[in-house]
C-alpha cells in the first residue's frame, strides 16, 4: 500500500441489492478522505459491484461452505493490517478483533426499522445527509455500453426475475406493459426493449423477444458482467421490475424507477432517489405477510398487481420526469 495512504477495510452484503444500497458509503468516504485505499469483502454476487473504485486496493470474495461463512479465513488475511478505518455492515464480531483507529459497525436494533440508505447512513453517524447508492465506472465499461446500447429510440428496461417466485410478477404481464409503452400510441412509441438478468434468465428474455422487432430489442441476460449492465441501465428511459438488486442498479443509475412489491417491505427496500416509484396490488406488505408468515409457501403474491396498476404507474413517471430526462439521447 502507498505511502501515506489511509487502509479502510469495508466488509459489504452477500447480496447485490443491500450492497448497491449502501454503496454510497464508499463514494463519501472517496469524497472525503482523499488518501483513501479501499479493501473490499462482499459476497461472490456483490464482489464485481466494486471492480472499478478508483481508490481499490483489492476484493475479498467472503464465500461460504456448508452454510458456514468462512470468517475465520478472513480474519487471517487482514489481521496483519493497521487499518485506518473498519467499516462493517454485517455487524460481524470479527471487526472487533481488528488493528483499526476506528470502527463503524452495524449493531442490530440500534435505531428504528429505515430503509436500507438510512439504515448505512447510520453506520457512519451521517443519517441528516444520506449517502445515495453510487456505482463507480471506467471509461471502458461506458464504451462498452455505448456499443450494447447504440440505436434510435428510447429504451425501456425490464428485470422480469426475482430471487423466488413470491415476488415474481408474470412474464405475460411484463410483456403486456411493454407492449402497451412501446406500440403506436404508447408513451414510448419506436421504442427499444431492454432486458435485464443472470444467465439463468435468459429464458426470460426470450419471452419478452417478440415485443419489439428485431433491431429493437437488446438482450442483457448472457454474458454481460454486473457493472456493464448498471452502466447500460444510463442509457435507459425507464425501468420496470421486481424487488431485485437490478431494480436497485437502475435507481443507482439515475433513470426512472418503478419497483413492482408484494411480499417484500418498501419502507425498507423501495427503490432509492427521487425519480423513483412503488407499484403494489390492494394488498399492503403487513397483509401478504399474516397470510405466508415465514415467506414459505410456493405460490405467487404477485398475482393481484394489474397490468393497468403497472401500466398507469409508468406512464405517469414517464410524465413526471419527462423535463429532467430531456436531456438525455434518445429519451
């Protein structure tokens, strides 16, 4: 490490949702100590979020075996450090047996139930001033989404998956709202269609295929890593799905959000900024939740959200936010 350079260990979620939410945190700690070095743990599914902080010293997969995450080995490989800072948002012990000058360390119950940004900002004492989530980019991977992205037209983005099928809405429903956007007299008439997951979703994709011609149609469910996906979501004009760590790409990347929630809390997890939305069926979290107590039934709780619920919810952000995305090409 650099001479000079002050070593933050930041020890970050499994998950890509809580780890785009409390990205933010390593933009304010960039911003405001300019000899930052940055060590990053996360999770195998989060790690490739942080490949491009200007101030990385290096990733630490933190992985686990037979249910056992593997502390220890972690503790092994940074306990030779003299850290400048630890910051933890897994609340681990082994923080605590760490050389640092400070700690900041997530401790259950040490506030209200918050949305997940609030619930960082904690960590670093910073809740009147927030940390929205932030994503860093090369040149390189802009370029590469120059290329995936280059057309006419404006692009609506889809994320039709979900971690399990409670709060997955149906495909035909999500191609239904494309449809009803994308076709003559849509809100996004000539439009191109966008759609987003893992490799394992590229049957998805190929669901939502015919919505668009051809040339219209971009597929980001094969072989595109996670950071190149966030920065083709710039260059969208609107954003649908469910709960998911790519809705929370796309709050990240500044577009329109409309976040689509059953069986998942949205005072915690709705989709963060200001050009972002919430669309449910009749039923509140609290509702679903007295019906599938431990979230274990195999059934969708999805099915009372309406294609018009959708389909009026977008074209009205589509409205509200029509003067500030102006300015952006094909939009």
């Amino acid at each position: 490490m650099a001479r000079g350079a002050f070593p933050i260990l930041f020890i970050t979620s499994n998950r890509i949702g809580d780890a785009v939410l409390s990205s933010g945190l390593v933009k304010r700690l960039s911003d405001e100590i300019p000899n930052a070095r940055f060590t990053i743990v996360a999770g195998p599914a989060a790690a490739p979020l942080f490949e491009e902080v200007p101030a990385l010293e290096r990733i630490i997969i933190l992985t686990k075996a037979k249910g056992r995450t593997h502390w220890f080995e972690l503790w092994r490989e940074v306990r030779g450090a003299r850290w400048g800072l630890v910051v933890d948002l897994r609340g681990s012990g082994l923080s605590r047996f760490i050389s640092t000058k400070r700690r900041a360390i997530w401790r259950k119950g040490s506030g209200p139930p918050a949305h997940k940004v609030l619930e960082a900002a904690r960590i670093l004492k910073i809740e009147d001033d927030p940390a929205p989530p932030y994503i860093f980019t090369s040149p390189e991977t802009e370029a590469r989404a120059d290329e995936l992205t280059a057309g006419v037209g404006p692009i609506l983005a889809l994320a039709p998956a979900a971690n399990w099928l409670g709060k997955t809405w149906p495909l035909e429903r999500f191609s239904r709202v494309a449809m009803r956007l994308l076709n003559d007299g849509g809100a996004m008439q000539g439009g191109r269609l966008m759609v987003l997951g893992g490799p394992e979703d590229a049957k998805l994709a190929k669901g939502l295929r015919d919505v668009v011609g051809r040339h219209q149609f971009i597929n980001l469910t094969e072989d595109i890593d996670l950071l190149t996906a966030y920065a083709c979501l710039k260059r969208a004009r609107l954003f649908i799905g469910n709960d998911s760590g790519t809705m929370h790409l796309a709050a990240a990347a500044g577009i329109p959000t409309l976040g689509l929630f059953g069986p998942s809390d949205e005072q915690l997890y709705a989709p963060w900024g200001e050009a972002t939305r919430v669309a449910r069926g009749p039923r509140t979290y609290e509702q679903i939740r007295a019906v599938d107590p431990g979230f274990g039934q195999a059934l969708c709780h999805m099915m009372d959200l309406t294609v018009e619920t959708v389909g009026d919810a977008a074209e009205e952000l589509l409205a509200a936010t029509q003067e500030e995305m102006a300015e952006t090409p094909d939009a």
